[in-house]
C-alpha cells in the first residue's frame, strides 16, 4: 500500500482487499476533526473515554489527543482493530500535530502492543473482531464507528455490534460515524440511539446517535 494525499494535503492509504481508502477524498484530517472529535463533543470533555471501532492508521487517535493535550486533560481511549498494519505504513503518514507526533514516536517504537500508558493518557488495543471482543460497560463518554464501509464490511454495522456500543457508552453519550445507509440508521435507533443528521463535507450527511436508554435485549 501506497499512501495518497486527500484533499486536505493529510495521506491516506488505499486497501486492495476492501477496495476502499481509509478516509475519504475530502480529508482525512478533516474527518477525524469535524465528524468524530467536534460532533461527539470529544474536544470539550474534561476528562474523556473514546471507543473506537476500526483504529486503522490512528488518525482518529493522534487528532483526539492533540485536542486532550492541548487542554491539558488525559486521554483514555480503547480501539477495536482486527487488522493492524505494520509500523512501517503507519511511520509513512504523518500529521501536522505535533503534540500528538511526539506520542506517535513511542508508540511505533513498540509497536504492536496491546497496552500504552504515559502522562498523555493509555491506549489500549483489542485486536480482533468488534462482534467477538468484549466491550467495557457504561464507560465511553464517545464512540467513533470508522470501519471500512457497511457495503464491504457489514459486521460492524449490525444491530448486535450497535447493541454492544449502547452499552458501552454512558448514558447520554455520543456515537459518531461517516454513513448515512439507512439500513444502518434504523438498526442504530434500534439499539437505544436517539439519531441525529449532521452536515458533512464533500457528501450529504454524517450520522450521529446518543445513547438515552438501555438497548433491547
């Protein structure tokens, strides 16, 4: 895999076996900012606890922790990733964050772990599939759902995956994701989201759902 530049001059890479990029044309910077850090209200939080589905290059990561960082607040954040690239591809995209940078460098140096802790906060990683790992219970202030998209990747989408999300979140917490399927919508509202439609750019809609009550089941 070769990295590509989106159009906010941040890189990304394409995977041949999904046949998709892992951020969209219109930034991956961008993305990781407007959709997943802002619209969870992540960057306002003072003391926050993302879940991620789909940890991918870290760009989600390394822009939620320059945000924790500038503010001064730790960081606590659990990843989903079922397949994780090597630290070679993942030293060959680089943002303009350099708190977060400086991070980034340690946590290559060491890379895979499943565990990594410092004054900045911990980053724990589940290696696996999200419909077969176990989720903590009432903790993520945030969700990011960033797998690869429901058309090549359905798993994640699924009304028991969202089930586990609800749970995973504290009541009142905000999950954020880029699609707008509506298979994908009614089985989030399904599983104990209240849905909200959100601008996005370059496309015509993010989804954001927030966890009011316990899902079914």
């Amino acid at each position: 895999m070769e990295p590509i530049l989106t159009q906010d001059g941040t890189p990304t890479l394409f995977h041949p076996g999904y046949g998709e990029a892992y951020h969209p044309r219109q930034g991956a910077l961008l993305q990781a900012r407007r959709l997943y850090l802002e619209k969870t209200l992540t960057h306002l939080h003072p003391a926050p606890r993302v879940l991620e589905v789909g940890l991918g290059l870290l760009v989600n990561f390394r822009t939620t922790l320059e945000s924790a960082l500038q503010r001064g607040v730790y960081l606590r954040y659990v990843a989903v990733e079922k397949e994780p690239l090597p630290k070679e591809l993942l030293a060959q995209i680089p943002l303009p964050l350099p708190r977060a940078e400086a991070v980034m460098a340690g946590i290559l140096k060491v890379w895979p772990l499943e565990r990594f802790q410092g004054p900045w906060g911990e980053l724990r990683i589940l290696f696996g599939k999200v419909e077969e790992v176990g989720l903590p219970q009432n903790w993520a202030t945030a969700v990011y759902l960033d797998p690869f998209s429901p058309r090549v990747n359905p798993e994640p989408w699924s009304f028991p995956v969202l089930q586990k999300l609800c749970r995973a979140l504290r009541r009142g917490g905000r999950l954020a994701t880029y699609s707008a399927q509506g298979a994908f919508r009614r089985a989030l509202k399904e599983a104990g989201f209240a849905l909200h439609r959100v601008p996005a750019e370059g496309k015509r809609e993010w989804t954001v759902g927030i966890a009011l009550k316990a899902p079914p089941g």
